[in-house]
C-alpha cells in the first residue's frame, strides 16, 4: 500500500489556471441513475452520478478529464450499460455541483474521500460485481493513485489519455522544467504504476496532441503486471478518440472487464 503523493508544490495560481477548467453544472440524473454528494472536508462535497446497469454487474469508479462534468456522461455512460457495466463518474472540487476550488493536492486527496464514498454505496446499495478504477486525461491521476493503494479492493485499472510524467505534461503545456523548480521523482506516476500488479488497459490516441502517445508506452512497460494490454486508436487526437474508435475503444474495455 503506497503513500499518498504530496502535490503542493504544484497549487499554484499560475499552474493551475491552465490545468482546472471548473464547469458548474446542475441537472436531472437521467433514468436509471442517482446523484451523490460525497463529504471530503468540511462544507465541500464532491458531486457524483452512478448510472446504473445491475446490482450484480460490474462497476468503473470513473475520473474525468480537466474540462468535462458528469453530466456530460449522460450520453456515454449508456454505452457502458450496455455492455452490462455500471458506472460512477466522479468530479472535481468547482466542477458540477461540487463545492471548493480544485488544486492538484485536493484532486488527490479527494479521491481517497471518494472511493471510500463509492465502496459505501455499493455495499448499502446491494451492488456484488467486482470493481475497477477508470482515469482519462487528468482523472488518470486519481485512478493511478487509488489502484496502488487499494489494490486488494479492485480488479483491475483503465487508462484513457493517461500521462506517466507530471513534469512533461507541464513542460507542454508551457512551462519549463526551470520555472517549476520540481522533478518528476517528486511525482512519481510512474512509481505508482511500477506498484501496481492490477490487469491494467491502456487505450490512447494515436495522434494525441495533448498527452503523446509516449507517455501510454511509458505506463505500458513500467505498469507491474503481465496481464496489460495497450491499445491505440488510429487516426485520432486527444478529445476524439472515441468517435473515431468507438468500436475498437468499447470491445478493448468489454473484453477487460468480463474477462
């Protein structure tokens, strides 16, 4: 079990801005799912959406990337469900109907508040089917983070977009290493991802303009497992790799989960 990852040196005005895109967002669950508010500190709570397939199927604790909120999977999450998965998509402090302001270090402490809000309802709710973490984007964080620390609880990882280097993905977005004053060894995603002995499915662009394909090989080969697959969407970037690989994208998660 890892120690959770200290990411204060990243709350920082000018980093930040460019990394959180808080959307408020306040709608009704579509049918078949329920909203969560789940406490992480006091007067803060996180918003949540469980779209449910069955109590008996499996469910993906789900982290979003920076610029989306959980109702933007009204029209994703159908997808999962037919595939006989449920799903609990979860957002960041500002985003939706959470309260806060997000940083990196509340992200990753949250997650901690949120997947033990998570395992709550699962056994309150009757729900028996093994569990997976899911990450895109940023949410790969959260997911790396509670894959190496709850790893006996869950049965298997999903990274989408995911980045194995804090520093690169900062250094493209701008900054250099020099203004950071940070190295990677002091964000080790890829410490975490060498813990993690979970199955773990890779799925990544392969023109991804934001987070480049390197950073899914880099995972890929430090994750600590044999049961891994990385799979590669042509032709796409970064926010359209599932219109464009919608079928290769959905068999590679069915094929994980109920294998």
């Amino acid at each position: 079990m890892s120690q959770p990852t200290d990411y204060s040196a990243l709350d920082r005005p000018e980093l930040l801005q460019f990394v959180f895109y808080p959307r408020k967002d306040f709608t009704v669950p579509p049918p078949n799912s329920t909203d969560h508010l789940i406490p992480v500190e006091k007067d803060v709570s996180i918003s949540c959406r469980f779209y449910v397939h069955h109590q008996d199927a499996p469910s993906i604790l789900y982290f979003h990337g920076n610029g989306e909120v959980v109702s933007d999977h009204d029209y994703i999450a159908p997808l999962y469900n037919r595939l006989g998965i449920n799903l609990f998509v979860a957002d960041y402090r500002g985003y939706g109907a959470s309260g806060g302001t997000p940083t990196f270090s509340n992200m990753v402490a949250d997650a901690y508040h949120i997947f033990k809000g998570f395992w709550e309802i699962l056994q309150e709710g009757g729900y028996g089917g093994r569990v997976f973490l899911m990450g895109r984007s940023l949410g790969s964080v959260s997911a790396i983070e509670l894959a190496s620390h709850y790893g006996e609880k869950i049965k298997g990882l999903i990274l989408e977009s995911g980045f194995a280097s804090t520093v690169r993905l900062m250094t493209r977005l701008g900054f250099p290493k020099e203004f950071l004053g940070i190295k990677d060894a002091e964000f080790p995603n890829l410490a975490k991802i060498r813990a993690i002995t979970l199955p773990t499915l890779i799925i990544h662009a392969e023109f991804d303009s934001l987070i480049p394909l390197t950073e899914a090989r880099d995972l890929f080969e430090n994750v600590a497992t044999k049961e891994k697959r990385l799979v590669i969407i042509p032709g796409a970037d970064h926010n359209d790799l599932m219109v464009l690989g919608i079928e290769p994208y959905f068999e590679a998660i069915e094929e994980f989960i109920f294998a």
